[in-house]
C-alpha cells in the first residue's frame, strides 16, 4: 500500500471524472438486433428450464408419495 504511493507521489493527479468519462468511451455498445436475439434467447432457455425444474420436481413428488404409500 505504502509503495503505491511512494510510486504515485511525482505524477499528476486525474480528476476523477476524466477516468470515468475515459472508460466510458471504451464501451462497446451491441446493436439493437444483437440485444433482441439475447434477450429472446434468455427468455426462450429460462422457459425451457422452469419447465425442465417443474418436471422434475412433480416427478420426484410423485416418487415420494409412491414410496409413502408402500
């Protein structure tokens, strides 16, 4: 911590809303039909899943009441 600063001592400082809006001209922003093909596709697996999460779960219900009932 203390080397950091012994580095630092002779350099200028930035402000710290320079580096911000540095950093924010490196982003790279995805087109519009990009995001609506994520977006769908996340909702399309997460449909697919809850359902896959449901059968499995009414399957292992039903196992347990099968064996209760023995």
């Amino acid at each position: 911590m203390a080397d950091s600063k012994k580095e630092n001592a002779g350099k200028p400082k930035k402000s710290f809303f320079k580096g911000v809006k540095q950093e924010w001209n490196k982003i790279i922003w995805v087109s519009k039909e990009d995001l609506l093909r994520q977006t769908g596709l996340v909702a399309v697996i997460s449909l697919l899943l809850g359902v896959l999460i449901t059968l499995i779960d009414q399957g292992a219900l039903q196992l347990v009441n099968w064996l209760m009932s023995i």
